[in-house]
C-alpha cells in the first residue's frame, strides 16, 4: 500500500501467530545478560508467580518489527527508520512455548522534515490469555 492511502484510524491485522520457544528466551538472554531465573529456569519458575518461565519484556518488544511486516508494507520508499518509542507496556507475561500476533492502530501521520512520522499503536497478544503481553507506540520515519 502507498503511504498516502493511511490514516488516523485504520488498523491492520490480526497477523499470523508465532511461537516463542524457551530456546529464543534463552538466546535472548544470553544476547542480553538478562538471565533472570523466571526467565531461563524452568524448575526454579515452575515454582514462581508464573508457574513457568516467561519471555523478556524486551524480548517481546524486539519481535515488533518480525511481527510488524506481515501486517501492512508501503511501496514507493526509498527508506524507512525506526525513529523510537512512546510508550510501552507490559501487560500480561508471556510464558515460554506460547505464542503471538499483534495488530496495529495508526495513531498519528504527519511530515516530519522530508519524511513521514507514523506513530503506530502495536497490541501483541498471547494464545494463552485475554490481555495482552505488549502494548507498544512505535514511532517510524518514511521517506518517499
């Protein structure tokens, strides 16, 4: 789709589900230090609040633009940077072997020194609960 046919309001997806796999959590944390026991000790979590071991909450965040590209692409750029964040949150934990798809909300568009500023709203929910485990504004520069 052409940039010029997005507004304020449309939403794209559901997208397809994808599984997060205790071997990603743990990649994850070997990539990052962040080697939490909730998160790669699955006899110590099984124990814990979650009853299992949980995905990263910047994990989940880092699996946005995987699951991002199967919900909307725009032709006619030249480029297309991820500029930041607003806000973020996480709702609900992830638990290991469950898995995602988000969907996604155009929250503003607006021309921003020769590119287009998107802010998208990204909801990732989980197969195994009813809120979501991120909730994320994302903020993209497109160049036409």
């Amino acid at each position: 789709m052409r940039i010029e046919d997005v507004h304020v309001g449309d939403t794209f997806g559901p997208g397809p589900w994808l599984a997060v796999e205790q071997s990603r959590i743990d990649a994850f944390a070997g990539a990052t230090g962040d080697d939490q026991w909730i998160h790669v000790d699955p006899a110590r979590a099984a124990a814990g609040p979650f009853g299992g071991t949980v995905a990263h909450g910047y994990l989940t965040l880092s699996l946005l633009p995987l699951l991002a590209r199967d919900l909307y692409t725009f032709e006619g750029l030249t480029m297309a940077l991820n500029y930041g964040l607003n806000r973020v949150r996480f709702p609900a934990p992830l638990p290991s072997g469950a898995s995602v798809r988000a969907t996604a909300e155009v929250v503003s568009l607006e021309p921003a020194g020769g590119a287009v500023q998107l802010v998208m709203r990204v909801t990732v929910h989980s197969d195994r609960g009813e809120k979501p485990v991120c909730v994320a504004e994302t903020v993209s520069r497109l160049y036409p």
